[in-house]
C-alpha cells in the first residue's frame, strides 16, 4: 500500500444502501462527499417497494459489517427484517456514522460530462432550481432496483385489462377478486403469486424456463431461525463443478430432518409447513438437471410453492406466454385463461440516463454508461477499463445466493482506498483481461443463458473474497486455526456475515467484529455435514490433483 493519503471530493449519485456505505466509507478515508438522493428520504427502494414485503435474507446476513443496528437480540435471534424494518436500520445506521448532513434530498441529478479543460466531473442537479457541482470521482449508486424492466407480449396491444410491474403493487389487497396472471419465478413473484392466490378469485404463475432454486426463508418455521444460517463457508466452498452432487445431497439430508422433526416433535404428522417445504425440495430436484443449487440464481422465498400447494383450487403454474386476448392470455401450451391483470415481476435494467440522454457528455461517455449497463462487463463489477476509477459503480452485482448489500459494501471499501490511492488498479489492458476471464468463468458456473440474461449476477463467496483479498482483508484462516480455534469453527460453519473483512486489513475492527462473529447463531448439523464433504473434496485434489474437486474461494479467481 501506498502511504501517502490524497484527499477527493467525490459526488454520489443515490441515497439507498449503496449510498449509504459509499458516504461512509470515503468519509473513514478523509474524502469530502456530497450524496444526491431525489426522493425525500433516504433507503432507496425499501421505502418505495410493497410495504408488506420481507427481505429473503436475514439480518444476520445482510447487515453491514460494523453495524448491527438497534437490536443486540438480532445476532442470537436472527429474522427476515420486513422492507419497513430495514428502511429504519437504514435511517440507524445513518444517525449513527453522521451521514445524514451530506445528503441532499429532493435533488434530482439531470446530467454528469467530463470537463476535460478542469479534469473535473461536473453534476448537474435540480432541487427546484439549477446547480453544477464540480467533484473529482464519481460514485453512482442507483442500484439494481431503479428501472423496471417490463416484457412485450404477442397481440399486448388488444387485452383490455391491466399490464402493469410488480414494483406498481402497494397492497396485496390489490388483488381482491381479481383474477391474476404473475409472470416470473424470482422472490418478487413469490411474494406475489401467494398475494394472488390468498386474495384473489384464481391466480396464474407464468414461468417461461426453469424457476430459481427455491429456499425458504425459514427453513424449519421460526423456531429454527432463517434458512440462511446455513450459507457458510465450509457450504459455500464445495466445488462448483460438483453441483448436481451437492444438491442431491443437500435435498435429502433436507427431506429426511423434514420427516425426523415430524416425527419426534409433531407425533408423525405433518402440518402445512412441512408439507410446503418438502413439494419445494421436489420442485427444485424435479429440474436438476439444468438447474442445481451452483449454477443458478436462488429463490429464496417459497411462497411461490406455497400458492402451488395450499390453494391448489385456485392457484396453477402455466408455461410462458404466448399471446394475448382481449380479456385473456394464451399460453405456450395452447390453454387460455380469462384475466383481469397481469404482473410482470420480470426484473430490473440498469440505466443510467443522466449521461446518456445528456446533451453536455460526449459521445465516447455515453458509450462507457451505455456498456455499463452489463455489469458483469466492468472490472469487478465496478469500474470501467476506460475510467479506471474516475467513475465507479457500486450496488450492481447480485449474489445467486446472498445478500447484495455485504457485497456493495466490500466494493464501497475498495473504491475509497483506490481514491486514497493506497491501493492501484491494473493498466487497461490487464483489466480488460480479467474481464474477459471473469465473464467465462460465470458462464462456465451460472451458464451463459443466465449470465446473458442476469448481467450482475455473480457468485457470492468467490466475489467477497476476491474483493476482500484485493482489500487486503480477507482472513488468513490457518492462523486462525491455530491461534483461535473457536473463532475458526465460527469462521468455517457459522453464517457468512460481512463480519469477517472486519478482522484484518484498512479499516478493520477486530475486536467488535470477533464479538458479532462469536455471537451469531449458527446451525450445526448441515455446517458438520458440508465440512466432512468438503474435506473429502479436499483430499482429491490434494492428493490426486483432480481440479473440479478444488474448494472454491480457497485461491484467487
């Protein structure tokens, strides 16, 4: 690292999560900040979404690295945060660092060029009347969430009911006696399809390929805590090439203490719980072979099977859409049904149009935020080959599994060093390299087809760790596991929490970090079971050297 400290002034373009943590790790470097939010409050789509909607993954896991928030009772007893609850640990976390006075509300950016004479950005606002702020890099944080990305159907133009996007649903009781197609398989439909089915007359899922892997926000019910306190290290490190393997493994072990909890603690009956979670194991096996826990994007939320099999009357999977009617749709296996509204929950597009619909930026601009948009096609998610780190983009990568605001944050900490210049990127040719290797790796994981389709979706433990390593953050873990063996065994099986990064490296708080670390609650039987799997990966490749058997996350990307 380099030593001297340069001092920037960066201006940040959004004020939800990645705002957020942008403004407050460059404020740790010493950098001066102004944020441009124009909404009236702070929190981004959290405050804008269906107010009755629940985060898919839990506290534990999508809190921020050093801040838990009001609530001490969140590491030992871990929940879903509804989107109201997280807006607040928003609004806390914002109090509690002193970001709010740098934050401009109501304050719309209009326009971003380059001032090549100044060397200089310049932002043009609107807050009831004209301003141009002048800055040094650029943070532009509007997330994956900003711009619904809504599908064309056959014929649209003839149905005399409603088309509208998921994000336009305020209330589920929106859908009373409404007869509703949902188009889409993500957490987003999920929500909605069990909506439709539990207010409305009949409901229609439209999934067009496979649905995501399914998993349930709560694994056993509450009493168990949230599913995800079994993405951990030692799970997250099972070789990627061994996928099919993994999720047959993982299905079983799931089905058989599925059965062993009716058994010892409901006399051998079943209630609806476990009648839900099991047809979600079978939903995810039944597509197996094109989509396994690795190489797909995880729907982590199984409301959607929950509409399948608790109001199967009402409630029926149909294939993609083929055309539409007047007052109907035609599905690709030629049924019709009659309906009064359809909810596209298709998604998010990246855009960016304060710099291309801007007549002050130039046209070699407008083509960097044109190619932006394919985030998978920026270094790391982040930055332009092209920019280096004049621009960065932070928020547009989306775990397959996880939670994204640890990862725009490790990308926030990343950012204010390169500002600092403590840390160096690599010449554009280097960049552009990686870039390439990056995108096959991602389409030899996730396929090409998703990664196509889902341009930021990455995979969560090998992009935490590459940014981390880059950080000079990540861990070293064989110390670990001679000096403090406990925290290693928290470490290895307990939930993957951004907690880890805080142990070593710029900005690192040990002491608080151990503490959240040592304290979280974790799940033991699944965590023993991905251990002694990944050992015996382990010694294959060790071994014998055979390749696919090697952990993921153990070495650089």
């Amino acid at each position: 690292m380099n030593e001297n400290h340069v001092k920037v002034h960066v201006g940040i373009i959004g004020c939800g999560c990645s705002g957020l943590v942008a403004l407050k790790e460059l404020l740790d470097e010493g950098h001066q900040c102004t944020v441009f939010e124009k909404s009236n409050s702070i929190g981004g789509v959290y405050t804008q979404a269906y107010q009755q909607g629940e985060l898919v993954s839990s506290h534990l896991l999508t809190m921020f690295s050093d801040f838990i928030g009001n609530d001490d009772s969140a590491l030992e007893k871990p929940r879903m945060l509804s989107f109201v609850e997280y807006s607040e640990y928003l609004n806390d976390y914002a109090e509690h660092f002193r970001l709010k006075e740098f934050v401009k509300l109501q304050t719309e950016v209009k326009s971003v060029w380059k001032d090549h004479s100044e060397n200089k950005w310049k932002v043009l606002i609107n807050n009831g009347r004209e301003q141009i702020y002048t800055f040094d890099r650029l943070a532009i944080c509007t997330g994956v969430y900003a711009n619904e990305n809504m599908p064309t159907f056959k014929n649209q133009c003839l149905f005399q009911g409603k088309i509208k996007h998921f994000k336009q649903v305020q209330l589920y009781e929106e859908f009373i006696d409404k007869k509703v197609c949902i188009v889409g398989s993500g957490e987003s439909a999920s929500d909605m399809i069990l909506a439709a089915a539990k207010f409305g007359k009949k409901a229609f899922l439209s999934i067009r390929n496979d649905h995501g892997f399914i998993v349930p926000r709560y694994i056993h019910g509450d009493r168990f805590g949230p599913a995800d306190l079994d993405t951990s290290r030692v799970h997250h490190s099972i070789p990627r090439a061994w996928g099919v393997l993994h999720t047959y493994i993982d299905m079983i072990n799931s089905l058989v203490k599925s059965y062993l909890k009716c058994l010892i603690y409901q006399g051998g009956k079943s209630n609806d719980y476990d009648k839900v979670r099991r047809a979600g194991i079978y939903m995810n096996l039944k597509q197996i072979k094109t989509s396994n826990i690795w190489n797909t994007f995880g729907t982590k939320n199984a409301n959607i099977v929950e509409a399948l099999v608790k109001y199967s009357d009402t409630c029926f999977r149909k294939p993609g859409i083929k055309e539409l009617k007047a007052n109907s749709i035609v599905f690709e296996d030629d049924s019709e049904e009659y309906v009064d509204e359809i909810i596209c929950c298709t998604g998010f597009r990246n855009s960016f149009p304060y710099i291309e619909q801007s007549d002050r930026a130039d046209q070699n601009l407008k083509r960097i935020a044109k190619e932006a948009k394919v985030s998978h096609n920026l270094y790391k998610h982040c930055l332009h080959p092209d920019l280096a780190d004049e621009i960065c983009w932070i928020g547009f990568a989306r775990p397959a599994l996880g939670a994204i605001p640890p990862l725009l944050e490790l990308q926030a900490r990343w950012f204010a060093l390169l500002c600092s210049s403590k840390l160096k990127l690599p010449n554009k040719f280097d960049m552009l390299k990686q870039i390439s290797k990056y995108v096959k790796y991602l389409e030899w994981q996730l396929t090409v087809y998703r990664v196509t389709r889902l341009t930021g979706l990455t995979d969560n433990l090998i992009y935490a760790d590459d940014l981390a390593r880059t950080i000079g953050c990540r861990p070293n873990f064989t110390r670990i596991f001679f000096t403090e063996p406990k925290l290693w065994l928290k470490l290895m099986c307990g939930p993957l929490i951004n907690a880890h990064y805080r142990l070593t490296g710029p900005h690192a708080k040990p002491k608080q970090a151990k503490q959240i670390i040592l304290k979280a609650k974790w799940v033991k039987q699944p965590n023993v079971l991905y251990f002694i799997m990944l050992m015996c990966y382990s010694f294959f490749w060790l071994v014998f050297g055979i390749e696919s058997c090697k952990p993921a996350s153990w070495y650089p990307l």
